[in-house]
C-alpha cells in the first residue's frame, strides 16, 4: 500500500468526530493525548447542544452541524464514526468519497453487505479504514501474541471465547434492542469484540463455516435489564440475549464463542479467551492471564498481569491510527477483518434460523 500522507512529517492530522455520546467522548480522551501528532478539529452529533458542549470542554473550534457537513469540510483529514450502528457504513462510505481516512467503531457495518460495501469503497479510494477494537490492544493480549509469534504456544488448533453478561440488557427499546437498528444483541454488540481478539491471537486464520444458535429468553419479558443506556418501555426487543457459534477454519483450526446480554450463570463477567496450541495454552480473561505448557513431564503455569501503569489498549489503538495514515501501512484492524466480524456473525443468525451449518460467501 502506498503512503497516502503527503503534508510535512511536523503537520498534525486533523480529525473530525461523527457523535459525541459516550464513546466519542473516549476518543475525544485518548487523541487529546496525541495532540503532538493530531488535532479534533470538528466534531458533530445528532443532539447538537451535546456536540458543543464537547466542543467547549474540549477546546475544538467548529461544531459542524451534520455529519456530512462535517465530512466535506477541507480542513478535515480524517474522521472518527461513533454513532449507532445502522450509520456506520453510509458514513464511512461517505468520507472515503471526500478523501478522508476512517476509524469506525465496531461493528464495522451492520450486516455483511454493508460491510462489503465498505470494503469496495476502501479499495476503490484507498484511504485507510480502521475498525475501532481496542481488546487486542491491551497489554495483556500483546504479550500473548508475541509469544505465540515466537512458537511458545506451536501450532494452535482450537479456542474458545466469551463474554457472559448475568443482568446487563443495555437500553431496553431503544436502538441496542432493535435488529433493524443494532443489527443484533449481544453477538454483534460484545462478540465482535471477542471474535476480533480470538482471531487476532489465533493468527488471523481464515473461517470458512459457521454454526450457532441464538437465544431470546430474558428481553421480551424485560428481564436481565442492566445499567448501560436509558430504556424506553414501549420500544421493540426483537434481538438475542444469548448467542453459541462453533467457526471452522480453512486450515482446520476451530473457535468456539458464547456471549450473553442476560443468563442464569454463576459466572465472572469479564471477558475471556482460551488459545489451545501444540506446545501451550494461553488464557486471559479481563485483565489477568496464564501461560500453559509442560516441562520435564509437568504442568507449568505461569500467571500474567497487566502493570497499574499501563497507558491502555485505546491509546495504542488512536496511535496506531494515525501511524497508519501517515505511512500509508493497512491497520490491524482493517475492513477486511471487519467484513469477517460481520460475516461469522450473519452466518450465526442464519444458522439458528434455519438450524444448519453455513458456508461464508467472501465474494464482493
């Protein structure tokens, strides 16, 4: 890939946010950080007095007063996608259209078309896109990876993740609850992330089969409800609250993954991943770890922890972003991982549809 950065090595990108709710104010946070390399130049939302009450916290000059105002703007290089997710691919398409380059947040698109949509305008304007997953970006997992990178671990066959949420519904009958909206629950709210972050320590292998099934048992009753997100009791729940999906891989190796928004379980809620190889394991769940293996005809376990003073997977990810602009290197996370995200998750709901395995259509 050609570098796309022509302006001076000492110039500042200078971004633009799209939403300025909770997870736009996080990236308002982590590349305020970066303000030798980078500057929040415009920022938008659809409840404008939010956006300019950022503006004004944030010291950030122009508050556009749509997104595509924001998009057009000459004096934006690159613009952060931090809006529900129905959104994400008509403007991530849109700026790569005006030249911008694109950190979206997860899930890259709401079902697999739109996310193929995204990867056919990335290739067509070759402006990097960036999918916002901060978990492989976090201390612990960089350790992992790097000794899986070195064959710690061998040949790595199987593995298994999750997140289990026990009451944790997020705005019961608002957009999070509606599939039209959302594009599902839990599977494509936190299982994305936990999809990301498996692959990521797996070797990025490519899955070609998928069967799941999902489950409805606590929203349409209004159970399970949790903190996150104001509900609106006469909204629509016609999402999961439990998703289960086996993933097969073209070099033969398997991925087991369970999220839920709500379950009877006597679980820890953090998330988790278990790396199953040749010569070791891994497994991390939150913010500890372990490495497994055997030496001289024993178990060996040696525990992981990341130190308090890590600066945090987000700041690695805002930075990696930019470096990625100005060296025109494709990202980690790019929109090829992305439309992988979306097309094991669409192949898990039509699997528990129609109860069979589903083959993934890469074809754009």
């Amino acid at each position: 890939m050609e570098v796309v950065w022509h302006m001076g090595s000492s110039d500042k990108i200078r971004i633009g946010l799209i939403g300025a709710g909770n997870i736009g104010n996080v990236h308002l946070q982590e590349f305020g950080k970066l303000g030798e390399e980078c500057e929040i130049v415009a920022i938008t939302d659809a409840y404008l007095p939010l956006a300019e009450q950022r503006a004004q916290q944030y010291g950030i000059r122009t508050v556009a007063p749509s997104p595509e105002a924001l998009i057009e703007r000459s004096d934006v290089d690159a613009v952060i996608v931090a809006v529900p997710n129905q959104s994400h691919a008509p403007l991530t398409i849109q700026a790569l259209q005006s030249g911008k380059h694109v950190l979206v947040e997860k899930p890259m698109g709401l079902n697999s078309e739109a996310a193929k949509d995204i990867v056919r305008a990335q290739k067509k304007y070759g402006k990097t896109v960036m999918v916002a997953h901060q978990m492989r970006w976090e201390w612990l997992p960089l350790q992992v990876k790097s000794q899986i990178e070195q064959g710690e671990l061998g040949n790595i066959y199987t593995a298994k993740t999750g997140w289990y949420r026990r009451k944790g519904i997020p705005g019961w009958g608002t957009w999070f609850t509606r599939k039209e909206l959302s594009g599902g629950g839990p599977l494509i709210d936190i299982g994305v992330h936990m999809l990301d972050l498996a692959f990521f320590l797996m070797g990025e292998p490519k899955p070609v089969s998928v069967y799941g099934a999902t489950y409805a048992e606590f929203g349409p009753r209004k159970k399970g409800i949790g903190t996150w997100g104001k509900p609106d009791w006469n909204g629509v729940y016609d999402v999961e609250d439990l998703a289960t999906a086996m993933i097969k891989m073209e070099n033969g190796a398997t991925l087991t993954l369970e999220v839920s928004w709500a379950v009877h379980m006597n679980t820890d809620s953090s998330p988790f991943v278990h790396i199953m190889g040749s010569e070791g394991g891994a497994y991390l769940r939150g913010n500890e770890g372990m490495f497994l293996t055997e030496k001289f005809d024993r178990t060996v376990d040696v525990p992981l922890k990341a130190p308090e003073d890590d600066e945090g997977g987000r700041i690695r990810l805002s930075r990696h972003f930019l470096e990625c602009i100005r060296e025109g290197k494709t990202p980690w996370t790019s929109a090829e991982t992305g439309l992988r995200s979306n097309l094991i998750i669409d192949a898990i709901y039509e699997s528990s549809r129609t109860g069979r395995e589903v083959k993934l259509d890469w074809s754009l």
